[in-house]
C-alpha cells in the first residue's frame, strides 16, 4: 500500500489531478487484472502503449493513473512523470527500502541464472519464506514487479537479473539493493551489444558495485574471467567462491554421473546427488549450497533440497512422446549453454541413435558465423544426426561437407519436425536433444 504522495516522492512525479493523500493499495501494469484502488502504470513499449488501456483500467477501479502525458479522469488521481518504465523501478525500489532489514540475493552471469535462482530459493525455503521472480522475469519489469509483491510475510528475496544491452545489471541492482551478488559465469552471450567476453564481463562485474552491507559475493573460481576476483579475499564484499578445478571454498570432488545425473561430495565431506541432467549443474547446486551456508542451514537440510529439485520447464528436461525420449533444452541459446547441453547428450547411452535438433544462437554479433560453425563441428562429433534450423546455422553448413549425409537444414521448428519424422526416421530408443534461441520457437519440435 503506498500514499500517492510516496509515489510522488519515488517517481519525482508531478500531481495532475486528486490528492496527496490518496492510498493506492497496490501497483499495476495490467488493466485486465488491476484491483479496485490499485494504482495504474501506463506502460510505454516498442509495441503498444498502457496509455490506450487507461479507459479499461478506470473501469475497473483504478484509484490513480501514472502516465507520461498529462491525463485527467474524473474521480481519479493522476500523476505525470519522464518515463513510466523507470517510475515502475523506482516505485519498486522505494518498497524494497521499506523492508531493508529482508535480505535480498541477486543472481546474474550468462548461463544458468534462471536454474541457480530456483536451486538457492528452493534450498532456502526448507527454513524461510522466499520470494523469488516468478519464470526469467528478470528485466526492468519483471524485476520491479517482483519488488512490489515484498513485505514482512518473507524472510527473504531471491533476484535474478538479466541483461543484454551495457547498464542494465546496475540499474537493476539499485532497484534490488542486494547484499548477496551470485555470478554464475562469464560466457559468449549478447555479443551483438556487449562486443565481447570483456564487455559481458563488465556489465555483470557491475553487480559487486551495488552490493549493501553486510555484502557477500559468490563467485565461480573456475571462470576465467571471474577467477581472480574470486580468490581475492576483501572485507566489503566478503567473497566466497565455487569451484571444481581451482581451489574455493566450496568445491566439488569425487564427481560421478549416474544416468546422466551428477553425484559429487563438497569439501571432500558432505555427499550430493541431483536428479538434473548436466555435469555443470554441480556448479549450479554449489553456489545454493553456498548461500544456504551463510544463512545457517545445514549440509544435510541443502543436500535434501537439491536432491527433490527439478529444472525449469524447457531447461534440460527429459520427456518423453510416443516412445521417442527428448532432451528439452528449447528455452534459449547460446555457444556456453549448448556445450553444456552437448555434455549431456554425450555421456548419455542410448541403444539408437543420438539426435540434434539445432537452432540459431541470436544477438551474437560479428562473431555469430564463427560461434555456428564452432558448435556444428562439437555438434556432429557427438550426434548421429543433425538437423539445423534457421540461416545462421546453414551459413555454416558448407565447410563440414564430409558430414553432408547426417546433416538437415530447415527454415522452421516445424519443418525439423517433418524432418526428424520423415528423413532422419527417429524411433523409440533414440534420443533428441532439441535447442535454439527463443525466437527460434524450437519447443515447435516437441508437438509430435
């Protein structure tokens, strides 16, 4: 609940219509499921504008209007600032002040945000209630939105923050001013807008800068670009690192994989089995398992937690449609995650054929041609069939000619499915690793 005169405080707004003492008891982007007395957001976006919608909201009993243009409504109060966007952030930012005593975690890096967010919120919530972003909604809306919903019901927040254009992991984090600051990794991913792996680098590096006290880092000792920092002991941000090559303070030993799923003992003592597919989900599960140490659980309580844990829907999922086991790796793409994703298909045995349905890796910039064609060849020593999806990838077809017989292009998700039916002949007792950026829709392969 806020009083319009805290809104105007958050957003530096001006008051167009109503009172300073208004109370609007919950903010809205939505005018389909705004709530009487809510206040209402009109967002601005690349294809619609909340402004359109302000008639729908007011029926609905919209007590007040932020907008961007000087709007009167009868019976309404109305607030005009710069940018709808950016009062959204700061409306959220003001909340998250009012409960700075709630720590907040915030989990960034190319790969694996999305997975390490749900293993630390899933381990937490064996001794606290956690709120965490719901899905990957871990931009400059859904961040925010996820801000607004804390108050004294939780203990705790778990943020994932995604970014792909420079400046936006530090806008974010003062939205969220996070004391524990996870970064998983520094890949190739957004190069189209971050140049290269020193870009990536210093637009995630930037979380540390907005940690509040008392500040912890949690970083991969493993990453190149991350290792230096991680072994760097500082008293503000205290960092503690993972790692399994490189020494950190909580590292993976005696690994082994059974099916596919990773077994492994940290600090050579404490024994962890996941039921995730991926050899690098053991550093997944190792910064939950550092988090969960530093708010007091137990090696026994966080073991437990990962054990029942599941990935995120289109996220190395294994399914299974008419006999034909799938890997469901659609949810997006890049050089780092479709390794990962290739590990897995490797160390798995299968008493047919290895099947790779491959779509284009987006926003990889002036090095997009040579990334494609790097992960065709890592791609065709290990599936017995390959079928690519989207231009990106058959630029690059022409140099692996030796393989023609094994490989298939195709425009759609959909024709890789008449494909993988109809030429490739896929039966039960093969298996099919499906994976493509989002805008690929490669889950379109799956509709067998």
């Amino acid at each position: 609940m806020f009083k319009v005169s805290e809104l105007l405080k958050a957003t530096c707004g001006e008051l167009i219509s109503g009172s300073k003492d208004t109370l609007a008891k919950g903010i809205s982007i939505d005018s389909r499921t705004i709530k009487k007395n809510e206040a209402f957001i009109a967002i601005k976006g690349d294809n619609f504008d909340g402004q359109d919608f302000i008639p729908e909201a007011v029926k609905r009993g919209a007590g007040c209007l932020i907008t961007q243009k000087e709007v009167r409504q009868k019976g309404v109060t109305s607030i005009r600032v710069d940018d709808t966007a950016r009062a959204l952030g700061e409306i959220a930012c003001f909340n998250r002040k009012r409960f700075k005593d709630i720590p907040v975690i915030a989990v960034t890096g190319s790969n694996g945000k999305t997975t390490v967010k749900e293993m630390i919120a899933g381990v937490l919530s064996r001794k606290f209630k956690v709120l965490k972003n719901e899905g990957t909604r871990n931009n400059h809306i859904g961040l925010p939105l996820t801000l607004l919903k804390l108050d004294n019901s939780y203990d705790i927040a778990v943020l994932e923050i995604g970014t792909n254009h420079f400046g936006e992991v530090e806008y974010l984090t003062r939205i969220a001013c996070p004391n524990i600051g996870v970064i998983t990794n520094i890949g190739p991913a957004h190069l189209e807008y971050f140049r290269s792996l020193n870009g990536v680098f210093k637009e995630k590096y930037s979380l540390l800068g907005g940690l509040q006290n008392p500040a912890i880092a949690i970083l991969n000792s493993d990453d190149a670009f991350l290792r230096r920092i991680a072994l760097t002991k500082t008293p503000s941000p205290f960092i503690l690192s993972v790692g399994l090559k490189h020494k950190s303070d909580f590292f993976a030993s005696g690994i082994s994989c059974v099916r596919g799923r990773p077994v492994f003992k940290v600090n050579q003592r404490f024994k962890f089995a996941l039921k995730t597919l991926g050899y690098y989900n053991i550093y997944n599960s190792l910064f939950a398992i550092a988090v969960g140490r530093a708010f007091g659980l137990s090696y026994r309580d966080i073991s437990c937690g990962l054990a029942g844990f599941s990935l995120p829907e289109g996220r190395l999922n294994f399914i299974e449609i008419e006999g034909i086991r799938f890997i469901d790796d659609t949810y997006n793409s890049n050089p780092l995650s479709l390794k990962h994703a290739l590990g897995v298909l490797d160390n798995l045995s299968v008493r047919g054929k290895k099947i790779f349905v491959m779509g284009d890796m987006l926003e990889l910039g002036d090095l997009s041609r040579a990334l494609h064609a790097q992960a065709i060849r890592e791609a065709l020593k290990v599936a017995d069939a390959l079928i690519t999806v989207g231009e990106l990838t058959r630029a690059c077809l022409n140099k692996n000619s030796s393989a023609k017989n094994k490989i298939f292009n195709c425009a759609s998700a959909s024709e890789a499915r008449r494909i993988l039916l109809e030429k490739v002949g896929v039966v039960p007792g093969d298996i099919v690793l499906v994976k493509g950026s989002r805008r690929m829709k490669m889950e379109e392969v799956l509709k067998i």
